[in-house]
C-alpha cells in the first residue's frame, strides 16, 4: 500500500525552498470564509492575488453574495491583497453537472467541478504571468486533499504553471477559518454551491 502524501509537508518544504523570496501566486478561492486561515497562511511567504471563480454557484444571487463577502474580507485583511473576479458563467457547470445529477458528493461531478475551476485559475495564472497557482478547498474538511491535488497538478501541467500543493485544513486550518469567519462576521453558506449539495 503507498503511503498517503503529506501535502502540509510539501507546502513547507517548497516555501523553504523560497529562501525568503515572497513569488506572486493567484488563489482560486471559493468563498471569503475558507480564504480566510489560507491567506493569514500564505501571505507571509507569497504576493497572494485571490481569484474568485465559481460557476457551481446557484442561484446567482448567492454567487453575488460570497462574492460580496470575499470583497469585504479583503479590506479588512491587512495588506492589499488583489481581488480578480469573473463574471458568473453558470453555463460552464450547467454544460457537464445534470448528467452528474445522481453522483454523490465527492464523487464524479464534483471532481468535473474542481478541474474547471482550476483550469482557468492555472490559465489565467499563465496569462497574467503568476509564478504559482493553488486552491482554498482544500481547507474544506468534505473535499478530499488528494483529488483536489491530483487536479491542481494536471492543471499546472496543462498550462506550464507550477501549482503548489497544499492541505490546508492541516494544523487546524479548517477551525481557524471558523474563528476568523466569527471574527470578521463572515457569511458562511450551509452549502459547497451548486444546488445538488444543498441539502446533503
């Protein structure tokens, strides 16, 4: 049996690799509450942009909304931490998610969700000239660290930017991103987004 990956491991032993040098890195971010412990996590060691793609979101009010709330996070983040939205292209998850209606969460939809989502976050890292590209799901005790690695890497392969892997519910992430939630007075929505998870 292979011994399961440490990502929290890897994640430091590559900002070690740093040597003090704080690289530009574009984070697709979900929503402003799991964002929160992974930038107070990032921010330190990388110039941090947050991407806030998610076109599992529904309806679009509650894309709206998280957005809303990423916004509000960031200004009261110390630092000036970029923000680069997308416009709410539904359509995107609309064009593979029915098929996948009965798939239960964590399973084949979810994983078509993670890859579109971190392929345009690995495609607009390339274009805008980002050194590396990660994700806040991680940070997520439901989402598996594996495939949302597993995913990120094919992504940065696909699109020659390095993803950096990362577990960041380790170290207690996921409970520091409900502290900071109850800090800052972050919405948190009872749902991952699209509305087959509502309610599982």
């Amino acid at each position: 049996m292979m011994d399961k990956r440490n990502y929290q491991l890897e994640m430091e032993a590559e900002i070690a690799r740093l040597d003090g040098r704080r690289p530009s890195l574009l984070l697709h971010s979900c929503c402003g509450p799991c964002s929160s412990a992974v930038l107070e996590r990032l921010t330190e060691h990388f110039r941090v942009t947050v991407l806030y793609y998610n076109p599992n979101i529904e309806p679009e009010e509650e894309y709206l909304h998280r957005l809303s709330e990423q916004k509000r996070l960031l200004s009261l983040l110390p630092g000036d931490i970029p923000l680069l939205s997308c416009e709410y292209e539904h359509e995107a998850f609309a064009a593979f998610a029915p098929a996948l209606a009965d798939a239960p969460e964590g399973g084949e939809r979810c994983l078509a969700c993670f890859a579109i989502r971190l392929n345009r976050t690995a495609e607009l890292a390339s274009r805008y000239g980002f050194e590396y590209f990660t994700t806040t799901l991680s940070v997520s005790p439901h989402k598996n660290a594996d495939n949302v690695n597993r995913i990120g890497a094919e992504a940065g392969k696909r699109h020659g930017i390095h993803y950096l892997f990362a577990d960041f519910k380790k170290k207690n992430g996921y409970l520091r991103s409900l502290q900071l939630s109850k800090e800052y007075g972050l919405y948190r929505q009872n749902y991952c987004g699209c509305l087959y998870s509502k309610g599982r």
